[in-house]
C-alpha cells in the first residue's frame, strides 16, 4: 500500500475539522488561537500534498506564504489576548461580548 | 523720474506689519514715534517727488510696479500728476500731524501700538487710492481704506456701540461699493481696460455725449462715492464714526477719507463731462447734502456729531464744486477742509481730552481761560469755515458757488441753496464755540480743564496756520493752485468763477450770509440768557430726522428678519432637518440588522465556517463554479 495524495488530503481534512471543532466548542481565547493554528497548518498539508502529486511548486510557495502570514498573525493575536488578560483577567471570549450591537 | 514714489506707500505698510507684529515689545512711546516718522517720510518723499511740478513741470507720469493681472492687461501702475500730487501732501501732511497728536492723546491707551499700526495701515491704503493709475488700483486703495476706517471706528470694541458703529460703516460702505464695482464693470466691457489714459483717452470716441452707457457708469461711479464720502442717502454712517478715537475723526472722517469720493469724480472728470446728467445729480445731491447736514448740525449737543454734520455739509459742496465742472475749486475745497476740519476735530479732541472724556456741550462752556491754545487755534477754524476773508475757507467756498451760479439756469437754484447753507454753517459752528469756550462753567464735578501736551497743541499750531493762510494759494488774483492743477484737467473743460463785478457782488453776499448767522448765534447765546433748546423741533433736529429709525425699520428690521428666518427656518429646520433625517434613516434600518452583531466570537466563527462549508457543498453539487 502507497501512501498516496489522497491519504494526505484525508489527515488534512481530519486535522481541519478537530480545529473547527475546536474552535466553536472552547471558550479560551489561547486554545481558539492554538485551533486556528491548526487549520492553517492541514490546509498547508492539502497545498504542498496537492503540489507534490501535480509535480508543481505553487503548492510549496502557497504554503510558505501562509507560514509567514500565520507568524505574523500570531505576533499580533497573542499580544492582544495577554493585554486583555491583564485588563479582564479572563481569556473567555464568551465574556468578552463589548462589541454586542 | 519718480519711480521712487513706491516708498512713500511701502514705508508707512512696513510700519504697521512691524506695529502689528512687534507692537507690544515696542510699547508706549515709541510706536508713536516709529508711526510718525514714517508718516512724516512719506509726506518728505511726495514733495521730493513734487519738486517737479512746483518748478512748473506739467509731465504727468506713470509708475509701473509690477504686472498684477496680466489675463486682463491689469498692471499695478501709480499715476503721478498734479492731481494725484495734491491729495498726496494733503493726504500725508495732515496725516502726519495727526500721528504726532495721537502720541499724546491716546497716551495710556491699552492698545496704544496697534492704533498707530492701524493709523500706518491707513495712511498706506490713502496713498493707494490717490496714486493707483487705474481703476483696479483705485478700488485697492477704496477698500483698503475702507478696511482701516472700520478697524479704527471700531477701535475701543469693548464699546458695543463702538463696534456696532464700525460694523454701520463698513455695510452703509458696501452699498456704495456695490455701484463702484458694477460702474468698473461697465467700465471694463466699453473700454476693455482699466486704466486711466485709454479710458479718458478713448471716451470721447466710445461714449456719445448724454448716452445711454455714460450716464450709467457715471451715476453708479456717483453711488460709490456718496458712499465713501458720506452724501445723501448714504451718509448715515458718518455721525456714528465719531464713536472712534477723535485723531481718528480727524483723519479718516473729515480730511482724507471720505473725501475720496470728490477725488474719484474729480479724476473721472471726462467721463463726467460726457454725462451732463449725471453732473446735475451729483451737483444736486451735493447742495441737498450741505443745507440737510447742516440743519441737523444745528441741533446737535455733542460736540463731535456738530463736527460730523458739518463734515457731511463741506463734503456737499465739495461735490456741489465736482458736479458743476469746477474740479479745481473742489479739490480746493478738499484741501482747506482738511485744514480747519482737521484742525477743528483735533481741537475737539484737546477739549474732550482736557473735560476728562465729556463730549456734551451742556457740560462744558467757559473754557476761554483753560485752554488758551486750543482755544485760539479752533477760532481760527471757526472763521474759516464760517466764510470769512482772509482766512482759507472763505476762498473755497466762495469759488465753488462762484463757478454754481456762473453755470446758470437751474444752477443759480442750487447756488441759494449753498449760499444758505454758508449761514447755516456760520450759525452752528459759532453756537459751538460759544457753548464751548464762552459763557457760563457748565462743567461736571470733579473736573478741572487744563491746557494739553506739547506733542497735542504744535499739530493744533500748525493746523492753524495752514487754516489761516492756506487759501492765499488760489486767490481770484493768483490762481496758483488751479493753475498747478491744469494739466491733470487737460482732457475736461474747467468752469471757472465768474468775472467782473458779479464775484464781488457774489462774495459780498456769501460773507453776509456768514456773518449774519455768526451775529444770530452771538445774539441768542452770549446776550444774556442762553436758550433752553428743547421741544418737537430741537428733538427731531437732535436725533438728525430720525433717519436712522426710519431706516432701522424700513431696511435693518426687515435684513434681520430676513436673516432670523434663514438661519433658525431655513437653516435649522431645512438644512439641518435633511441631514439629521439621514442619520436618523440610517439608525432605523440599523435596527434591523443590529441582533447579528452579537459580540460572540465563536458566533462569528459559526457563521465563518458554516458560509466556508455551503460554498464547498454548493461547489461539489454543481461540480465546479
């Protein structure tokens, strides 16, 4: 048994799904940032496996791209969650409703 | 070559930018100074300048500055004639005067400093308006001087009727403004310049004699300059200016100023003898203006609103001397006016000075012995504007309803008129220094006359002399002035007095008619007991034919009205309403969509992921896009 582009795809989908999960079913804002993570990270999986099988180097540079977007992301996203903890002293985006309309 | 007539103008601009700027660090006394020797330059640099024509040169010339606007041929060019040569000395020499005796008399003043950089400004925006050699720079000059007059009326604005009499200026001045620009215009679309030599040159050759266009720019020319020089119906202006500083009234509101009108005709002279209608009309709004103003100088107690009227009745035979073709007499007149009335108004101010700020007649009196200086350089003034010979006023006047009565016709009807107002005129101003300087001490508690500086009374003394002598420059035997003027009435054709017997059958009757009211106003206020002036008659001539409330309702009422409706009807209700009902509109609809905004993260997330996954289904079922 080869392991082909399809089980590849298969381990990104379960990955990506266990991150959505996560992210709608806890209420802390580090373990939502740690799902989101996650997702970007199967969906890097799909680009480089689908890169691969169609023998094409977009799906690396894709991925890349991602990596450096997700750094930056997290620069900013982990700064705001430790000001709002020092503030609220509560990660619980549930209590954090402010911007209700 | 006097292209270095500029500086006359520059100098006195750098010393009000430099007051404006450094005033405070400069302080009191020495902004009084800086302001007038750069006042007294400028009337040095302007007779260097004339040295020319004294010696009997007749070469006008043109100074080209720069190009100012070139899409319409428009430079920044001065005229330097006879004409402009004239008002130029008159302009910076009574000017100067006055600076030096505004350094004494606005002595303490909170805001010493920026009265002698407004006074500066002034002067500036005078030269302007007498050097401009178009149309484009004569208007700079008008409303720059229109600008310095409302800054100085309004000078103590902690006054509210200071500063509502600065504010009456400036719109009473807007009216008149608003026939000058439309005359320009009209001006611009016949000759397609603004300058002096093609307009006047061209005239003759553009305009038909009584035509349609002449009489149109000439009249509207007329409505600026009955706004300027404070004329019927526009003259309402003037009376409240006195709520300035008296220098001030000296200055702008008798000498220089308001006598820019009678310039603008004078040097619009060609155009005018093209209009012989509009001649008419200004020879007749002048006389109407000298009897009315003078009739309500009768009545008045305030000894600077005598002045005012009396200052609006000479303007009117100023005008009356223009209207008639004697450009010369009228700018004669101009110039022995500025003289006594300078003189008169700064006398005023020595006497106001001295009764601790009193302006009331009923309060003075009897001042003969405090003020011996002030008192006897306003006499002086007093016989010169009451017509009697030797003294200037007498050789003005009388040329100008010379020159009325020789025209003939309906003229000789205008000339009773001026001859009247010379009684008129001989009555108040003797009724003024009666109850000022004779009789009994009418004088509050508290309040002890005394002489003023130095620096007050040589600008009295000189004024004097000038007031004395000046007329002897155009007698009917040495007709020095006029023939100066010639040259720059080279184009018009001049009236003269008439010859003979008749000017001195004519003066006779002008110096009775000046004597007899000096006699009345001797018989009714130092012969015995003076007079109560109360009553109906004294009231109205008192609140000057209630003119100001007739137009208070007829026209202010209205204007406010007008303006209360736009700005809480218009402008609150409809303006306003139409953007608040946008903003309302919008938070209505917002409403709406407000439940979707739950502040839930993971709601969104919800919605993220849920949006991804029907995009993925709706993909797979079409099978592609």
């Amino acid at each position: 048994m080869t392991v082909t582009a399809g089980w590849y795809m298969a381990l990104a989908a379960v990955l990506f799904v266990m991150g959505g999960a996560g992210l709608l079913l806890r209420k802390n804002a580090l373990i939502m940032f740690m799902c989101i993570e996650l997702m970007l990270n199967s969906v890097n999986l799909t680009f480089v496996a689908a890169g691969h099988a169609l023998g094409s180097i977009d799906g690396q540079l894709a991925a890349l791209f991602v990596v450096v977007v997700a750094a930056a992301e997290v620069t900013v996203g982990l700064a705001i969650i430790v000001m709002v903890f020092r503030k609220r002293s509560t990660a619980s985006v549930d209590e954090l409703s402010g911007m209700k309309g | 070559m006097v292209d270095f007539i500029w500086i006359a103008v520059a100098l006195p601009l750098l010393g009000a930018a430099t007051l404006v700027v450094f005033g405070k660090r400069i302080g009191e006394p020495r902004s009084g100074y800086l302001a007038s020797v750069l006042a007294g330059a400028a009337f040095v640099i302007v007779v260097i300048a004339a040295a020319n024509f004294f010696a009997g040169g007749h070469q006008g010339e043109q100074v080209y500055l720069f190009s100012w606007i070139p899409g319409l041929g428009i430079n920044a060019e001065f005229l330097w004639d006879p004409l402009s040569a004239v008002m130029t000395m008159v302009v910076a020499g009574v000017g100067s005067l006055i600076h030096v005796y505004s350094i004494g008399y606005m002595h303490g003043d909170e805001r010493y400093s920026r009265f002698f950089a407004y006074m500066n400004l002034f002067l500036a925006s005078m030269l302007i308006l007498v050097l401009g050699a178009n149309f484009a720079v004569l208007f700079v000059g008008w409303e720059l001087v229109g600008l310095s007059s409302y800054l100085l009326i309004s000078f103590w604005f902690e006054k509210p009727s200071a500063a509502a009499a600065g504010k009456k200026a400036f719109i009473v001045n807007r009216i008149g403004d608003f026939g000058f620009v439309v005359a320009l215009m009209l001006i611009f679309a016949t000759f397609g310049s603004l300058g002096f030599e093609t307009v006047f040159g061209n005239a003759a050759g553009l305009l038909s004699e009584g035509g349609g266009t002449v009489t149109a720019i000439t009249l509207l020319l007329l409505v600026g300059a009955a706004g300027k020089s404070a004329q019927l119906p526009l003259y309402v202006w003037l009376p409240d200016a006195m709520e300035g500083p008296t220098p001030v009234s000296a200055l702008i509101h008798a000498a220089t100023m308001v006598t820019a009108g009678v310039y603008m005709v004078a040097r619009t002279g060609v155009l005018f003898e093209l209009a012989p209608f509009s001649s008419g009309v200004v020879a007749t709004v002048g006389a109407l203006t000298a009897l009315y103003a003078a009739t309500i100088a009768i009545g008045q107690k305030d000894i600077k609103r005598v002045l005012a009227y009396s200052t609006i009745s000479q303007l009117g035979y100023m005008f009356m001397g223009v209207g008639v073709a004697a450009y010369t007499a009228g700018i004669f007149h101009l110039m022995t006016h500025a003289f006594f009335k300078a003189l008169l108004f700064l006398g005023a101010g020595s006497v106001i000075h001295a009764m601790s700020g009193e302006q009331d007649m009923d309060k003075m009196g009897g001042l003969r012995k405090a003020m011996p200086k002030t008192f006897a350089t306003m006499a002086i003034a007093w016989v010169a504007i009451s017509g009697i010979p030797p003294f200037s006023g007498f050789w003005s006047k009388d040329e100008i309803l010379g020159a009325t009565f020789n025209k003939g016709g309906y003229f000789v009807f205008l000339w009773a008129i001026g001859l009247i107002t010379a009684g008129f005129t001989a009555y108040y101003m003797s009724r003024l220094m009666f109850r000022t300087f004779w009789g009994e001490k009418r004088w509050d508690k508290g309040v002890h006359p005394h002489e003023s500086p130095g620096s007050m009374t040589i600008p009295l003394i000189a004024l004097g002399a000038l007031a004395a002598v000046g007329g002897l420059i155009n007698t009917p035997w040495k007709l020095t002035l006029e023939h100066f003027l010639e040259p720059a009435f080279e184009n018009v054709h001049l009236a003269h007095a008439p010859e003979g017997a008749t000017p001195w059958i004519l003066a006779l009757v002008s110096v009775a008619a000046g004597a007899v009211g000096i006699y009345y106003a001797y018989r009714r206020f130092l012969v015995g007991e003076a007079p109560e002036e109360k009553g109906g008659v004294w009231e109205t001539l008192l609140q000057g034919y209630y003119v100001d409330d007739l137009y208070g309702k007829t026209l202010v009422l209205p204007g406010k009205a007008a303006a209360e409706q736009l700005a809480f009807t218009a402008d609150a209700k409809g303006i306003d309403g139409a953007v608040n009902g946008v903003g309302g509109l919008v938070k209505r609809l917002a409403v709406i969509a407000k439940p979707l905004q739950t502040g839930l993260a993971r709601s969104y997330g919800v919605g993220i992921l849920g949006g991804a996954a029907a995009l993925v289904l709706i993909i797979l079922v079409r099978g592609g896009w």
